[in-house]
C-alpha cells in the first residue's frame, strides 16, 4: 500500500538524504535522491570556514555561506560584526508570511529607542551598493537552460544562484528560498550587513539588484521560516517579547574545531548537480503524469550533507 | 529616519491594509496598498459561502475558497466530506519546509494504523484527475505580459492563478504558494480530497497538471506554514505529539452568518487588480533602483480584507 502523499519536493533537504526509501517505489528514471547518493567524494566540497556564519536561536542553528566573490565588502564587513560580537544579543525583528524573517537592532528602527542602539564598532556604517559585480570568467558558471523570467541568463556560480546580463556584462546573486540579503534604507549605501533578512517564500525576485545579497542558508533554514509571522506593519513585531533572541553569532573559523558543523555542499559544477537538475526537469518516475520539461533557477535547491564525523 | 527596513512584499497581506504610512515615504507612483485604498466597493466580491472552508486550528481559523469552476467533483467532494464532519478530529500529518503543509488522517499511510483509517463516509473514495480543463470562455480572464517558463499562457480567473495552453485548448490552476491541493497516491484518480495541502514555499510549478488543486487560502496562511517542519521523511511528522490537530471544518454556508468571517477578494478581473500588477511590474518608489519591469504569476498575491462589521 503506498503512503497517500505528494512527491518528494523539487528541493532536496540534507535531513532527507539518510531516510529510507518507502516512497521511492516504481521510478523508471534516476531520482535527484538517488543521483546524490552516487555523488562522489571530490563532487562535494567544504565551505571555508572564514565564510560561514552560525547564528544560535534558542532553537537550534542557522548555517548561513557567505558569498565573497560576490559581495565581497559586505562579506568583510560582517565578518567584522561578528567578529565583535554584534549581533549575540539582538533579535530576530520581522517575520513576514511568503516574504522575509529579519533580524538586527530592534532599536534600530521607527518604534525602537534611539539611545539604545548598539554601536557598530569598528564596522562600517555604509558600504557600496555590490548589487551586481563584473561578469568574471575565472568564476565556474553552470547556467539552467530553461531561460528566466528576469535576467538574460540565469545559473550557478559557487554554490549560489545567479542571473546574469552579458549585455552589460554585470551579473548578481538571485532573491531565491533562503539567500540572505542586506537590509538598509533608502539610499543605496546605507546597508552595512547589521540587519540581515532570509527569503521565506515565493522568490522576490524583484529585489534582484536592489539590495545585496550576502549568502544563503544551508542548514536550519526551518529555524527562521517557522516562526510566527509578525503582526505589526510589514511583518515586524509589535512586541519585545515576540522576538526571538539571537544568542550568537560566530564564525566557523573562530570557533574550535570539534564545535564546528560538518557540512558539504555538493558543486554546482558538478556532474552529479548538472544530472540533479536534469532529473528535476524531467520527472519520470510513476507519480508524474506530465513532466515539466523545465526548471525555474529557484526551484533548485543546492544539496547539502551533514557528515556524522566531527572534526 | 527611516526605518531600517526592506520594501514592503509584493504580496499585499490583508493585516497590512489598516497600517500607518510610516514606510510609504518618498515614493513616485501609487504603490500597490496605495491603489487598493481607493477600490471601488463593486471590485470586491464577497466568496460565495459554498465555497469557503473553515479550517479551525488551536491556533486560529484558516479559510480556504475552493474553485468549484476548475475542480468541481473535487469541490463537491470535499463538501461532502466537510459536512460529514470527516476532517474533525484528524490533524496535520506532514510540513516539509519550502514545500506543503499537508493534512488528512494520520491513520491513512504506511506508519499509520490501517484499522483505525477514519471511512469516508458517502464521499467518494477515487475521483476523475480534473487537473486540466477545456478553457471556458465565459470565465473571465485576466492575462498576465510577462509570459511565464512553464506555460504558453498565465493570468487570472476567478481569483485564482491559472496556466493556458491555447495550442490543447485546456487550462489549469497552478501551484503558487497558498494553493491548496489534493493529495493522492500513484493512481491519477485516487485522489479524493480526504488529504490536502497547502504550498507554503517556492512554487512547485512542476506538480501542475500531475494533481488536481481545490481551491486558495484566502486568510489563515500563517497557521500552515509557520508550523514546525516534520523530521520524517518528506517533511511528515514522526509522532502524533508533533501533529496539529484540526479541531472542526466547515462550510461556511452550513454555520450561522454572526459566526462567518466577513472576507472580500478582489475582482482579478478588476481595473485596481490590473493597475496592482503593473506597479507591480514596476516599482517606481524611492527604494528601488531597478525596476523589474516584470512579475511573476505566483508572486501575484490576490488581495483580500476583512471588514470590521459581522453579518
């Protein structure tokens, strides 16, 4: 008797790679579930601890990768951040359904007292936009090949998902489900990476270039996209306590080995990934009745492992 | 100062109607809450209450408007159902982040108990797919300019996202986040509407035309996808303690009118729906330095309200 259920998401979470295999009965064709298991070794990599971001909530850990090639002062600036400690102690200031969860200073806002809120030290109050970066060749770039509705080309470049204008010769990271971008207010300059949102829903894919983008989250993403909406006006709450505390932040790199995450996220130019994507295009397994034939650049997500061995 | 803050979502929430100005700062052309303002009371419709599902959670009632025009044995189904009082006592099964939220009978899959399966009463147990229909063209249509990656044709009809493939001549409800649809197992009528879900994530535009959708959360979202996320595979929980339960659903026409929710959609068919989209399109604000100039069919919200006087 089959399990009444949907297939298995176009999203392959890490906490589904372990799981046995009762709703993978009459496939005709590899899934992305089984194309990853036969990844091999040298297709995965480990982020560089400088680049990884581990935010404690009282209810577990967000992973967030930083993005240095592409938001590189942004990613510099916020290393500084944690690196002081800034954020251990602020809060997670807005959830809004099928938007964004934010955190930051409450302080640091209409409602918050001004008196109260926590200097930067030696960060930056304001850097330059990094909305888009120079198109570099030297990058790897494994572009979808189903078009966007956005940008003139859309793919992956280090683990991330990209749009790019070769007219222009510019190209950025893309608002899909969990990138996390650079809050900031009206002038262009004035995001410093103090305040920080991830995507919880449908991809905005209208901030493309609006905002920088900073990294994603690549675990305990259900850590910010459970939480209770905010009531108040764009999702932030109307109440100190509605807001969940942000114990920490650290860098991987700063804190000691044995206390790190063992994490892997498979290559993007992969051969295992470029498969994945391709069996996401085309699902033939028993379930589907009229294969898309297509994928939309936020529909794939990056595969990522959690290796039982610590360091 | 202003607020350190993203723009609002493109999704106009209905909790966001009533709220003071204090983000609308500076901007050049009408936003899309600034537009919905100055409606006309004849571009709201009041759903027909045979049509609207209260689903009530400990946390609060969701309402869900079926779409009885594209799925109607489904819709006479769950209304059977419903009035049986069948999903009474029954729960949240499954919450897969960045995908469903999933509800029905614990009992009705591979863990569950099979001589606990709740009957169907005089539902039916299979039903026709009703994932596609012949494209009527006495329902109104509102097409969308901006084309769309996964059908020749996308737009609005009776307030609902729907694809159009002018070339078979069939038309489709599509799985943008809120859609609601109908569980099934590998057989493409085994589904009856005893087991539905809501996307609460990146549409998963590849489930179009593979499973029949029922109908849209129009209030509530927030009690489905903030939810925990199931531990299970695909997201399904893997102890009754972590369940929702569903406390009661019911048709609206079967409660007393002091009891219904006062909700209005606006018309997709609508001048002020129209002109929503193309700001939309282009947002012309001070916050953005690149419009768009394009959107997306799920990351079209259709608006909703609740009007302060009850029945």
């Amino acid at each position: 008797m089959l399990l009444r259920q949907l297939p298995a998401a176009l999203a392959i979470a890490a906490s589904l790679l372990a799981l046995p295999a009762a709703a993978d009965t009459a496939k005709s064709t590899p899934t992305a579930k089984e194309l990853l298991a036969k990844a091999k070794p040298e297709e995965w990599r480990t982020p560089d601890p400088t680049n990884l971001l581990y935010m404690q909530l009282p209810q577990g850990r967000v992973v967030i990768e930083l993005a240095p090639d592409f938001t590189p002062l942004h990613a510099d600036n916020i290393r500084t951040l944690v690196r002081e400690h800034y954020f251990d102690g602020l809060a997670i200031i807005r959830v809004q359904d099928n938007f964004v969860t934010q955190w930051g200073d409450p302080n640091d806002d209409d409602s918050g007292d001004k008196s109260k809120i926590k200097p930067l030290g030696s960060a930056k109050a304001k850097l330059p936009p990094e909305y888009t970066r120079a198109i570099d060749p030297k990058l790897p770039w494994t572009p979808l090949p189903d078009g966007d509705m956005y940008a003139p080309q859309v793919g992956f470049s280090e683990g991330f998902p990209v749009a790019r204008d070769p007219g222009t010769g510019r190209e950025w990271l893309t608002h899909c489900y969990g990138m996390v971008g650079v809050a900031r207010d009206i002038p262009p300059d004035s995001g410093s990476g103090n305040s920080l949102y991830a995507v919880i829903g449908q991809a905005p894919r209208g901030l493309d270039r609006n905002l920088a983008i900073a990294g994603r989250v690549i675990q305990g993403m259900q850590y910010l996209s459970a939480l209770p909406r905010g009531t108040g006006a764009l999702g932030f709450y109307t109440q100190a306590s509605q807001r969940t505390p942000i114990i920490s932040v650290r860098l991987a790199a700063d804190i000691p080995p044995a206390e790190r995450e063992n994490l892997q996220v498979l290559r993007t130019d992969s051969p295992t990934f470029a498969a994945i994507i391709e069996a996401k295009r085309n699902r033939r397994d028993a379930f589907y009745t009229v294969p898309a034939g297509k994928i939309d650049l936020c529909s794939i997500d990056i595969p990522v492992r959690a290796l039982d061995v610590k360091h």
